[in-house]
C-alpha cells in the first residue's frame, strides 16, 4: 500500500489551511487520488501489460496468415514459402517455429473464428494505431507474394480492418505502399539494365508520394514513415521483440527509397 501521496497532501493540506483539520483531510483526500493513477501505472503493470500485448500480436499474426492462406483454396505454395521466410527472419527458436506454423494451421481451418482474436489484439493494442498498420504490413507481405489479391484475400483482410478499427482510407494506403516495395526489392535484386525509371517509380511509391510532389511533402511523408516504422519505437509500443528484425529491413527499405529519390533529384 502507498502511504507517500496521502501523507504529503495531508501535511500540505495542514500547513496551508494554517492548522485547520479540513484542510489536512482535503491534503489527505487529494494525496489519495495521486496514489491511485500511480498505482495504475506502476512498472510491474506495464510489463505485464507488454507481454501481453506481443503474446497477442504474435498469435495472431500467424493465424490470420493461416486464414489468408486458406482463402486461396487450396493454399498456395508461394505463401506457405513466404510464412516460413518470415518464420526465419524473425530467428525463432525450433519450438517457437513449431508453435507458429502449429497457429498457422489453425488459421486455415474452416471452422477457425478469427474475430474473438482480432478483438483481443485491438484490446490489447488500445491506442498505438502504428501496431495496427504494422499487423497489415505483415499480412499484406504474405497476400501479395504470389500477386495480387483475389476476392476473398480482399474480404479477409476488409473483416480484419473493421475488426480493428482500419479504416479504407489507411489501409489502401499501406496495400499501395506494401506493393511499391514489393516491385521495388525486385527492381533492387535484379539490378537490371535501364531498370533505374521503374525502380524510382517505385521508390515514390514506397514512401506514399508521387514524383510530382515537392522536395517538402517528400520528406515529410519520409520522416513520417520512419517514425511509424522505427524498430525501437515499435517495440516500446507493444511489438514483440523478435519481429523487430522485420520492422529493421522495412525501415532500410524505406531509406533506400528516399536516398533513391534524393539522388534522383539532385541529378536532375
């Protein structure tokens, strides 16, 4: 029990009430308050309440993928390959590998209920919308593999917005952005001959501006990316520390593609 709050707004309340038994109980009453709101964010709360939060995240990362992956019917090769790639670089132990691809299958049952897991995820997210956007990103990273989405990827991932509070606005931005960097990191792999245009297309594409817009709106659409994206950021806000290597290489990316445009516009 905290005894400090009540006891200095008891002797505050005393002395400046100049000795009236009133004021020390207001003090009291007052100090009170104050131990309540600490109480309720005292750090043994808070952990507790992160660890939760990226159990959640994790668990349903993997089983929505399962449940995009199904919506193929049958499940297509090239996602299977782009959850195992993911399972990789996010370096999960053998056990934390067999439990992932365990919630993957899962997911593709026909009887599985994704809603009760989305609203636990939005409950345990609150209010840092960038761990919602990030959820999408990884979704989207795996509906977009084999090319683009077919109807039911669309209604999947629409019942996963609206269960999250995402609105169409957002997500279309982020579908347009996570498909920019798709072409991008081909254009970047192939390093092809006369390949420059279309991966500076691209680039624009990836920080969500266009190569009409000014030095100024892209670089604040830059920054803003980067403070979304940032690892450190993320995973303060709730994002489990092994998916911190996959927000790492989407921060690079969206470097990359400002240093291209940078660049680009130097030269001009």
């Amino acid at each position: 029990m905290r005894f400090s709050g009540k006891l200095i707004g008891a002797v505050l309340g005393f002395v400046f009430s100049r000795g009236s038994w009133a004021g020390l109980l207001i003090g009291a009453f007052i100090g009170h308050t104050f131990d309540r709101r600490a109480t309720r964010h005292h750090p043994v709360d808070v952990i507790r309440s992160t660890v939760a939060m990226q159990s959640q995240f994790s668990r349903a990362v993997f089983l929505i993928m399962g449940k995009l992956a199904k919506a193929d019917a049958p499940v297509n090769e090239k996602e299977l390959e782009a959850a195992r790639q993911m399972m990789s670089a996010l370096r999960l132990s053998e056990i934390q590998r067999q439990e992932a691809m365990a919630l993957f299958s899962e997911g593709k049952q026909a009887d599985f209920q994704m809603l009760p897991q989305l609203l636990a995820l939005k409950e345990a997210i609150g209010r840092r919308a960038a761990l919602g956007h990030f959820f999408i990103e990884m979704q989207l990273s795996v509906a977009l593999v084999d090319g683009p989405m077919n109807a039911a990827e669309q209604a999947v991932l629409a019942d996963v917005c609206e269960a999250l509070s995402i609105s169409t606005l957002v997500f279309n931005t982020i579908h347009r952005r996570v498909t920019a960097q798709f072409a991008f990191q081909k254009f970047h792999a192939q390093q092809k001959r006369g390949g420059a245009t279309d991966a500076l297309a691209q680039a624009y594409g990836v920080i969500g501006v266009s190569a009409e817009s000014t030095d100024s709106e892209v670089k604040k659409a830059y920054r803003k990316l980067m403070s979304e994206h940032h690892p450190d950021k993320l995973v303060a806000n709730g994002l489990p520390p092994e998916m911190e290597n996959i927000a790492k290489e989407k921060s690079q990316e969206i470097q990359h593609a400002y240093s291209l445009i940078r660049k680009s516009r130097k030269t001009e």
